[in-house]
C-alpha cells in the first residue's frame, strides 16, 4: 500500500519528544494533491520542526541552505553527512516529507532511507538542481510555518500564494475528496489506496476508488439531497448525471472520502437504475459532503459524470471559495536561517529512547528563555491574522503554541514551558486593500484576483517577505480546537474561535 503514512509526535509532558518507530510504510504520493495543489492537509507538529536531524543543528542548517533537494543530497554515497547520514527518525520523515512537498513539483521526488517523498505544491522546483535561493527558503518557510499544528489532527485547508516562479496556487480546480483520514498521520483511506481481491466488487468494497474520482459539494444542513451517475433513486426516468459501464457511488461526510463501516459513511449505491448508481441522503451538519464514483470491480473501465439535485442550496462540484470561505491569516519567514535561531533553546538529538529532548537556557534581552511565558526557537517565523478574529492575540495561542517538557540547561527536573514556533504580527490588515499601513501591504495580490492571498508582509526583525502563504478554513476553529471540544488545544485559542 502507497501512501503518506507518516508519523507524528505529540508535544507532551513527558520529559522530551516521544519516540515513534520507522517500521511504517511511509511511501509518499504528495501530501498536497497534484488534483488540488491549494487544497492540504495541516498536520506537522512543533516537534516534528524542531526535533529533526536537519533543524536541530546549524550545521544541518547549513548543509539543507547549501545543498539541491535531491536524492544525492540524502545518498550516504554522495552526499553531505548532515543529510546523507540523517537516522530514519519520524522527526526526520515527517520533515523531509513536507519540505519537499512544500518545494517540488509533482514531477520531482526525493528518496530519502529508502522511501520516496513525492513534490506537489511546487513553490521552489529549481532547489532540485541545485542550491536554494533566498526566495527559494522564504517561500518553503512560509509553507512550512503553515503546516504546523498544535492539536494533534489532520486539518483541511485551502493555501494561497505564489512560487517563486510567480505562479499562483490556483483556486480554479474543483475540490477532490480528501483521501486520507483525520489522524495526524494522515492515515490513507484503504478506499482509494488498497487493491481488491478478484472476490471484493461492488459499492460496499474498501478498496479500488478512484481519488480523481471523487468530488465534494455543499449542501443546506437537514434537507434532502440526490446524487447519481445516471439514475435517481425512486425516480429512473428523471436521472442525474450519467455513466457508461457498470458504476458504483458512495456518498461520504465532509471533506474526506470514506469507507464502509466508518462514521463519515452515508450511503453507498449499485444497480440503482440497470447499472447506473444513485444516492439519497440528509445534509450532513456542517454543510459539506462528497462522493465517489467508480466501477462495480476495481479495473473495469467507465465514463461517467455525477450530478446532485437538493430541496434546498447546493452546490456539486464545488470550487475551494466555497468550501473554504474563513481568511485565518499569512505566515511567512525563514526558519533555515542558523542566524535566525534562538541561541537559548538547543535540541539533544541522542536523548534516549523516547527521542530528542529539548534544553532550554534562560532568556535574555535579545531571546526568550526558560521562565519567560513564552519561547520563540526561530526569530524568523511569523504570522498575521485577518482582523476578523474576535481576539487575535487568543487565536495566535491557539494556533502556534503548545506547551512541552524541556530540560533547563545544565541539568536539572524537566519543566513544562510553552513555546510558539511563530510570532503574531497582529492583523495582516487594517484597511481591506494595498496600503503601506497593513502588516502585508498587498491584498488579493496579481495575478489572480479573487483568491485574497497577501503579499509584502513585513516580520518584526523590519524584513519585507515576498512569499506570505494565505490560509482559508472551512470552519473558524478548525485549526485551534479538537472535534468533540474535549480536548482543547487552549484556553486562549478557544475564546478566538468567534469573528466579528
């Protein structure tokens, strides 16, 4: 089975990072969907940035600014001993695997210990040949700072920007299916990524699905909708869509695709009218759903295009604008930058069996330290907040921070300390438009207009960054409160969850 499986390691009071084998199957497809560039998954945690081989050191650092992202940069043969002689650590997986989807394209690949990290979002490409530029490291930073989350769950979000080539993250596509679960892991979906037995046919298999396949759409919560390719349930002669070849259907909760047996499973559809599948279902509650289509056994070919109908607002296909419609910020820097760390925090890599182990010195008057309310590794890392926010500076905890165990520096009992990975600017924008007095000067930014990605942010170390990536939820709490509400990932980010 191929797919992102990688793991992750929850910041907890433990002494250090917890430690996670590597005997998982992390073949990597794009953690940023080739059908979706914008469309991707936040699941990267403070840990997984500070706790790999490469960012713990500044010789890792170093070699990562002066290297290409290839495969003989990490090659034992060929390349430099602080990437090419990397452990398989999920700190060091996880990280690899974002950095390059972050930087290459879809037709690029890094192997890494065996396992292949496909690109996907494609902001740097030319840092595959040969070393980054500083446009190159700004844009992956931002990308990176985007990723991280504090909550422990893989999140869905809509990511704008540009490359570093001036192309924009297009919104144009429509949103596909997510295929991979809500852990932080991003678990793929045996779905789409198992191959079926020549016994397993039909709707209710969970294997043989198609990612490009499978489609979401917007409904009005409670109400009635249809979906078919080619039929209608309880009505033939009036049927959506169509279908050539024996076609299956399954409608699925929310944003990700799903199997038979799980809780986000609706409905699931064969021989509705001859051969061709429909569906009937409730709106789910937050107003989302999708739908996968595919033939009645893995291999067997078909065409087909699915069509809803509603007793209420609908919308399938949709378009990101739709599902996405909440601004939460930009963030943007450079955290590769050894200069730019902070001296008083510093990484134990062999720090036993539970992994790396953070050491902390107390601050100073240029970088916080032990006892400070908060810690800042990078002075490279920001982000600003769209202004709706009800309380910004709630939500900048909620959404950077995290509170862990570290050691003080020259010994001593392991304390708690909370460290944010960015810092919050404040509101990217005070006048909705291009105006010097904004955090980022520049609104819904050339080429493409309508899609509100910021530019020309400035940091609190007085630089102008070129390459801001503009996030957009699909609900305001998304990123900074677990589904449930049980297990918060503050008290701070939860009163940030209302806009104005």
């Amino acid at each position: 089975m191929t797919g992102r499986a990688a793991l992750a390691l929850t910041l907890a009071l433990t002494g250090c990072f917890a430690d996670i084998g590597a005997d998982e199957d992390l073949t990597d497809t794009g953690f940023i969907s080739p059908l979706n560039p914008h469309v991707i998954a936040n699941g990267m945690q403070l840990s997984h940035i500070l706790g790999n081989g490469i960012m713990a050191t500044d010789a890792g650092m170093e070699a990562l600014r002066q290297n290409s992202l290839s495969n003989e940069s990490f090659d034992p043969a060929l390349g430099p001993p602080e990437l090419a002689g990397l452990l398989p650590s999920a700190e060091n997986q996880v990280f690899i695997r974002h950095l390059v989807e972050c930087a290459l394209d879809p037709t690029m690949s890094v192997t890494f210990q065996g396992i292949k990290y496909q690109g996907a979002a494609g902001l740097a490409p030319r840092w595959n040949k040969d070393k980054p530029t500083q446009e190159d490291l700004e844009a992956v930073s931002g990308c990176i700072i985007a990723l991280n989350n504090s909550i422990g769950l893989s999140v869905i979000l809509s990511l704008r920007g540009m490359t570093v080539a001036g192309d924009p993250l297009s919104i144009d596509g429509l949103v596909r299916s997510f295929a991979y679960g809500p852990q932080v892991t991003a678990t793929p979906l045996p779905s789409f990524f198992a191959s079926c037995s020549p016994f397993e046919t039909g709707a209710g298999r969970n294997c043989g699905w198609l990612e490009d396949q499978a489609f979401v759409g917007t409904c009005t919560k409670g109400h009635t909708v249809h979906v078919g390719a080619g039929a209608r349930v309880g009505d033939c002669g009036s049927p959506l869509g169509f279908s050539n070849g024996n076609t299956v259907l399954r409608a699925c909760k929310g944003l990700r695709g799903c199997d038979v047996g799980s809780a986000d499973h609706l409905k699931s559809a064969d021989n509705t009218c001859g051969t061709a599948p429909a569906v009937k279902f409730t709106c789910p509650a937050d107003g989302t759903f999708n739908v996968m289509l595919a033939g009645v056994k893995q291999g067997t070919p078909f065409s087909g295009e699915m069509e809803a109908d509603s007793d209420a607002a609908f919308e399938f296909p949709t378009k990101a604008p739709t599902v996405f419609p909440y601004i939460e910020g930009a963030f943007y820097g450079d955290i590769t930058d050894p200069k730019k760390r902070n001296p008083n925090v510093r990484v134990v890599l062999e720090g036993g069996r539970n992994g790396p182990v953070i050491v902390v010195g107390k601050g100073d008057k240029k970088h916080t330290g032990l006892g400070d309310p908060v810690v800042f590794p990078f002075d490279g890392a920001f982000g600003c907040f769209d202004p709706a926010w009800s309380d910004i500076d709630a939500y900048a905890t909620g959404r950077f921070c995290v509170t862990v165990s570290v050691q003080p520096e020259g010994g001593g009992a392991f304390q708690p300390q909370k460290f944010c990975l960015a810092q919050n600017v404040g509101p990217c924008n005070v006048v909705p438009v291009d105006d010097p007095n904004n955090v980022c000067q520049r609104l819904d930014q050339d080429p493409v207009q309508g899609d509100f990605d910021h530019d020309d942010c400035l940091g609190l170390d007085g630089n102008l960054y070129k390459y801001p990536f503009t996030v957009f939820l699909h609900e305001p709490c998304d990123l900074i409160k677990k589904k449930g509400g049980k297990d918060d990932a503050s008290q701070e980010g939860q009163a940030a969850c209302k806009r104005k």
